[in-house]
C-alpha cells in the first residue's frame, strides 16, 4: 500500500533540501519524505559553481561551511572535492572581524592564515601590484561538483529509509481544521501534488525552494522579503599562466574565479540582474560577461590575449537584504519551517544549515 502520511515532509530537492533530508534519515527514526518539482538538484543547484570555504565574517556561517567542508572531504570521490586552496581578498572587511573569524576557523580545527605580503606576491603573482593587502588563505578549501553532491545526499537517505518523490510539485499546503475553523497544533499538514488526488500528510513540513519561495510561500498567504535574483558564471578560454591555480574570491569586486579544465577558467561577479522570470532565465549576457572582465582587469592582468567566453552557468537564487540565509518556523502555519534568502551561498553552508534545519523540525514536532 502506498504511504501517504509522514513524520516530515521536504519541499524542494535542492542541496538545502536533500542536505536536510540527510540528516533527518540519518539521525533519527522518523519517516521523511521528500518532493522535487523535477530533478534532484536539478535547479540552481546544478548550476553552482560548487565553490566551498569557511571564512565568513559571521561565525554561524562558519561553522556550517567548516561542517560542509568536512562531509566533502568525508566524500571526496563522490562529491569530486577538490581541496586545491582558497584565497579570500578581504579588503573592506573589518579587520577586528577578519581577526576573530580566523580565530573561530582555528578553534574549529581549519587550517587558515592571513598572507603576508611577500606571500601575496609568491601565491598571487598574477594580482595586479597592491590591488589587495588582507588575503585570507585557506589551504585545504576548493570546490566540489553540486550535482554528485545532492545525488550522494539523495542516496544515502535513501539508504537510511528516506523516500524520494522526483517530478512531483507541491501546489498547495493546507492546515487541518478543527471546530470553529481554529488549527491544533498537533493536526497534520497537507500537502497536494500536481495531478494527483492523493494527498500527503505531515507532522511538519520543511520548505527548501530558492528563488521559488518568495511565490510559494505568498501563495500559501504567507510572507517573504526575499527577492529573484540572477546568477551568471561563465567559463572562459585562457592563458592557464595568466590565472592561479586555485580558487580566488574577491570581496570588493564580488570577483571568483577557479580553474575549470585544461586552460579554461570559471569566472563570475555579482549581476544585478534582480526579480527575473525563474522560467526563462537560462542565457548568458554579453553585458555582464564584459562588465565581468572589467573588473577582473582592475585585481588581475592577463599578460597575453583576452580571455574569450565558451558559455555560462546560468542559474537564480532567492536573496535576502542582508544576503544571510535564514530558517525559521512559520507563525502563522503551524509545524511549518521555512529555509530561504541563501543568497548564492547555500552550496558551501548546506550541511550545517540542513542539521539546523533538522533541529527546528524536531522541536517543533517534540511541542506537539
């Protein structure tokens, strides 16, 4: 007979979702299922450019990289990690919060440093001369593959007694009724699927949608101040001694930049491309590619020829004010908890964020 209720049910197959979805089959007894309009970590996800470090200025955010990092290098060969280093130019960062982010990195058992000039020019010889003077330099970061890494979040919990729903979009969410149309805490949530007249049931629902929350969750008549924002990465065909060979983020510019294959270079800066239509969004813009190598030529100078666009990683994400990703339970539907506004950093935070997230789950299901 087919299942049809569960403990917690998982909105969105994306890294935040199937990294939730993890530990809750891992972790504990109960039964969890989740539903992915398409494919799993088909989305954004698949479109990220899998960048993974741990120094952020906030120490939340650190600890949840630090635990990503460390299920990756678990993982290296499913996941395709490839620790080949990090350097953050943090110039414009408060240098008291520079100090005390390295300081929790340490404590947390990362391996991290603050370059010295001379370092600067023997690791970055390629950075344009003092263009940058607080490089953070983390030796055992570097970047793993979006797509493996969902789809070994996805196996595992299946392993673990997860079920996995691809193809099935939830259109609607209700809360169960009592007399006088007041909600029990302890009543069921309904999910509907698109096309089919079975519903499903949940002690807690846990929503994981990106770009497609603020309309998912305004639907439900709920509220969201997170807003459509594009992502444009685009890989390029260069001179490999014009690049470092590691992963290189710049805090002013919003420039990244990492090896991609035999002379090519993944390459991308912060668009301001905001409240785009999630449907049609799949195609780079020149605009942005020029706007892109312009600034890159302002922190680096290719010695020969320019570097010329093979194509482009295209995706969206859902942003927030701050650009800090939150998890929250709904105050209006009860045992609903609402992930969203990672901002294009959910990849590199997914593991901690998911065991966060797994945690609001649970003390809402523990009051009920």
């Amino acid at each position: 007979m087919q299942k049809t209720h569960f403990d917690i049910a998982i909105v969105g197959g994306g890294i935040m979702g199937l990294a939730t979805l993890y530990h809750i089959a891992t972790r504990t007894d109960l039964s969890v299922a989740l539903f992915e309009q398409g494919r799993l970590g088909g989305g954004s996800t698949h479109k990220s450019g899998g960048f993974v470090r741990a120094f952020h200025a906030n120490p939340q955010e650190i600890e949840w990289s630090v635990q990503t990092l460390r299920f990756l290098r678990q993982y290296q060969s499913e996941t395709a990690f490839n620790p080949i280093g990090c350097f953050y130019l943090a110039d414009g960062i408060d240098s008291n919060a520079v100090g005390q982010a390295l300081e929790t990195m340490t404590q947390l058992g990362e391996k991290v440093d603050a370059c010295s000039e001379q370092e600067i020019v023997t690791y970055l010889p390629q950075l344009q001369h003092q263009a940058r003077k607080t490089v953070i330099h983390e030796p055992n970061a570097g970047f793993a593959d979006p797509l493996k890494t969902s789809l070994l979040y996805a196996e595992l919990a299946k392993q673990a007694g997860a079920t996995i729903f691809e193809c099935a979009q939830i259109t609607d969410i209700e809360q169960t009724h009592i007399e006088q149309n007041d909600i029990a805490a302890d009543s069921p949530l309904t999910l509907h699927i698109n096309g089919s007249e079975t519903p499903i049931t949940a002690k807690a629902v846990s929503i994981n949608l990106g770009a497609w929350s603020p309309e998912f969750l305004h639907k439900l008549g709920l509220p969201s101040d997170v807003f459509k924002k594009g992502i444009q990465a685009d890989t390029y065909l260069v001179n490999e001694e014009d690049f470092p060979p590691f992963c290189v983020l710049d805090y002013q510019t919003d420039i990244y930049t990492r090896p991609f294959g035999h002379q090519q270079q993944l390459i991308g800066i912060a668009t301001q491309k905001f409240d785009v239509d999630l449907h049609h969004h799949h195609q780079s813009d020149p605009a942005q590619q020029a706007a892109c190598l312009t600034q890159l030529n302002t922190l680096m100078n290719p010695q020969q020829d320019k570097p010329v666009a093979l194509g482009g990683r295209i995706g969206f994400d859902g942003y927030s004010k701050d650009f800090r990703g939150k998890i929250y339970l709904s105050k209006a539907i009860p045992n609903l908890c609402i992930s969203e506004g990672w901002s294009g950093a959910g990849f590199k935070m997914a593991h901690g964020a998911g065991e966060h997230t797994m945690k609001t789950l649970l003390s809402a299901i523990s009051a009920i």
